[in-house]
C-alpha cells in the first residue's frame, strides 16, 4: 500500500510540473517563431514571393507574410500604423515619405515603362502618341503611384497628355485591365509586361528610356522585428536575390 500511495505522490508531482511548465511557456517563444511582415510595390510579387521562400528555408521559424500595392498606398498604411518590417518602394520619392523610419534605404532595382496591348497589338498602336487615337482605350497608373510618376514625366518629355479613361492605384490594377479586355492598352513596367507573357503584346516608345524608376528597399525603424527585417534586405541585396530580379528584367541598382 504504501508503495502505491508513493507512485501516486511522485506521479502528481510530475503532472502539477508538466501543467506549469505549459501554462508559464511563450508559445512563440517554445516554436521560435516570427513574423516578418514585407510590404512592396505591387510590381515586386513575382520576384519577392520568390525570395521571401528562399528566405524562410534558410530562417528556420520565420514567416514571411507578403503585401503588396501601390507604393503611395503602403507608405500612407505603414505611415497610419501597420505593422511593416520591411518595406520596399518602386521609387525614391515614396520611401522618403517614412522618414527617420526608413532605416538605411538601399536601392536594390531598376524599372522602366513599356506600352502593352491586347495580344497581337490589334489596335496598330506604335508610339506614345497612337494611345489617343480615336478607338483606343487607355490605363494609367494615378499620379502618386510611382508608374504613374513616370507616366507624367514621359508626357512633360514628349509634350503628349494621354487622354486615359482611368487611373489605377497600382501598375497590376493597369494591367489587369488590358488582359481582361476593358482596355486597349496601358502603361505598366516592363517586368510586369514580361511576366505577363503571351497575354499580352508590348510596344516600347523611345521616351520610356529617359525615365528609370529606383527601387529602394529598408527595413522599418523601430518595428518589432527590426533585426529580421535587416536581414531580408541583405537577402535583397544578395547575389541570389539579385538574380532573381535580373531574371524578372529588373534592371541593376
């Protein structure tokens, strides 16, 4: 009898040590754990979806959850709180709007505009000019997104204004439009026309040269994983992220 009354004890024992052990325990801290949350302009996905899963095989415990928009419209978020560790910009100017909480901005790409039609360009269009032609329905970017930035610039170059039927708030929201059909033709980067591939032909105007987006990359000051964050830049940066642009048609830094 007593020894069953001693198992029982020691076996209580050993339950009450189990039940603190788990009610005292951080689950992120037990899993290890992390979140990284990457904002980006919408023409990054294809690349940094592909460099954010490079990056979490080699970050054991981190996840990297991916949002992507307009430039202006994640600068304005992060500006109003959200919860960005990284952010990358499709130009100078919109990652200068986060201030001192921009830590170190780097650029880390090259873009620049392209004309794209419906596949086989059946609307004849050639030149910046042919997108005002009478019949042709035309996209472009808003003027505080970064692509639409470049929009304007090409139009003070050429001294042509684009009469567009409407402006988007991001260069996929224009290229959306051109491969659903609601429009003829739109101004968009040439990565995304790229990865677009057949849905799509392209035209490029010889004014689009003279107008190169810079693409900066920074992990957010004071964020709480700041250190994470540092670390996807680097991975930006790095040969193989580097190779992954250059493969999507970015142009180098």
């Amino acid at each position: 009898m007593k020894k069953f009354l001693a198992l029982g004890a020691a076996t209580a024992v050993l339950l009450l040590a189990g039940c603190s052990t788990t009610d005292d325990a951080d689950p992120a801290e037990s899993t290890g754990s992390t979140t990284l949350n990457v904002y980006a302009a919408a023409s990054l996905k294809k690349t940094f979806t592909a460099i954010a899963a490079d990056f979490e095989k080699t970050h054991a415990g981190v996840k990297v959850t991916l949002s992507f928009d307009g430039s202006s419209t994640l600068v304005n978020q992060i500006k109003q709180g959200a919860p960005a560790d990284v952010f990358a910009s499709a130009d100078e100017k919109n990652m200068g709007k986060l201030g001192d909480k921009a830590s170190d901005p780097t650029v880390f790409a090259t873009n620049t505009l392209v004309i794209v039609t419906a596949p086989g360009n059946p609307k004849g269009i050639r030149t910046i000019g042919d997108l005002n032609n009478a019949g042709v329905t035309t996209v472009v970017c808003q003027s505080a997104q970064p692509c639409g930035t470049a929009t304007d610039t090409v139009e003070k170059n050429t001294g042509i204004t684009i009469k567009a039927a409407s402006e988007e708030q991001s260069v996929t929201a224009v290229l959306t439009k051109v491969t659903s059909g609601q429009a003829d033709a739109g101004l968009v980067y040439v990565t995304d026309a790229k990865a677009a591939g057949d849905k799509v032909s392209t035209v490029v105007d010889p004014a689009f040269a003279a107008v190169v987006n810079s693409y900066p990359i920074s992990a957010v000051r004071g964020a709480a994983n700041e250190g994470v964050a540092k670390e996807f830049v680097d991975a930006v940066l790095s040969p193989a992220g580097q190779k992954v642009l250059r493969d999507a048609g970015f142009g180098a830094p």
